[in-house]
C-alpha cells in the first residue's frame, strides 16, 4: 500500500532528523568530502593543517579553523566571495557546506 509505505519513510525521516547528534562541523562524511575538495581546489596554496608554508602567504586550514573568529558562517561567507589571487573557483552549496565542516574540523571545533 504506496499510502502507508509513504508515511513510514517521513516518520523515519522525522527521527532521523530529531535524533542526529551530529551538527554540520561534525559530520564525518561532510568532513570528508570536504577534505577531498580542499586537497582538489585549494591545496595549490593552502597547507592542511601540516607545517605552513613560510614562502606562501595564504594561512593554513588548521590554523584557519581554530581562529575564534571563524564560525560555520563567516566561512560560508568567505567562500560566497572570490578571494586574492584565488583563481574563480565557483563553489557550489554543497561544496561551502562540505568545506566549511572540513575546515572546522581541522580547528577542532
Ligand atoms: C591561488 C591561491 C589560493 C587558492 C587556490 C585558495 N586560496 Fe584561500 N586564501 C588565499 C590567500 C592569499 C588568502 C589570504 C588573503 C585573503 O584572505 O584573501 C586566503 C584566505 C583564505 C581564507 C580566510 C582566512 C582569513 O584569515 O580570513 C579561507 C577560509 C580560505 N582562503 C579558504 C579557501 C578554500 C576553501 C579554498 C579552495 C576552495 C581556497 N581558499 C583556495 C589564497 C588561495
């Protein structure tokens, strides 16, 4: 019966919903995906949390994360517009949300 398979998948849908523990930065598989973007589109000039570049200028994710600063959305901002000498990359939601949490992570938070 389609009606009452239908009721099932939102009453389940609901819980999860309500149960999930997790908040976006701690999303495992968010983080992630957001690791494989960053080493994809961002590694050319940020370091991740190793040893940061004295020859470079852009700071390192890790340290990035941890500024107190930096919460889910100054990130999402950030990211929302291009940045120096950042190449266009146009960075879709799910790559700012994904991104963001890899980064937040990194700081430990
Ligand atoms: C061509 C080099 C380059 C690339 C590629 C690049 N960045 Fe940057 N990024 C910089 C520089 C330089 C800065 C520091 C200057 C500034 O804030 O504009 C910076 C700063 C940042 C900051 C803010 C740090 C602060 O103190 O406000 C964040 C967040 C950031 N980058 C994220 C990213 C992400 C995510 C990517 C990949 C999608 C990326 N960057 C790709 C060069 C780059």
């Amino acid at each position: 019966m389609p009606l009452r398979r239908a009721y099932c998948l939102s009453v389940a849908a609901a819980i999860a919903l309500i149960a999930s523990p997790l908040s976006a930065a701690q999303n495992p598989e968010r983080v992630t995906t957001g690791r494989l973007l960053a080493q994809s589109l961002c590694a050319d000039c940020h370091t991740m949390g190793g040893a940061t570049r004295s020859d470079r200028g852009p700071p390192d994710f890790a340290a990035i994360g941890a500024m107190p600063s930096m919460t889910a959305l100054s990130i999402k901002v950030f990211l929302r517009s291009p940045h120096a000498n950042m190449p266009d990359v146009q960075l879709d939601d799910q790559q700012i949300e994904a991104l963001t949490a890899y980064i937040l992570d990194l700081g430990g938070k």
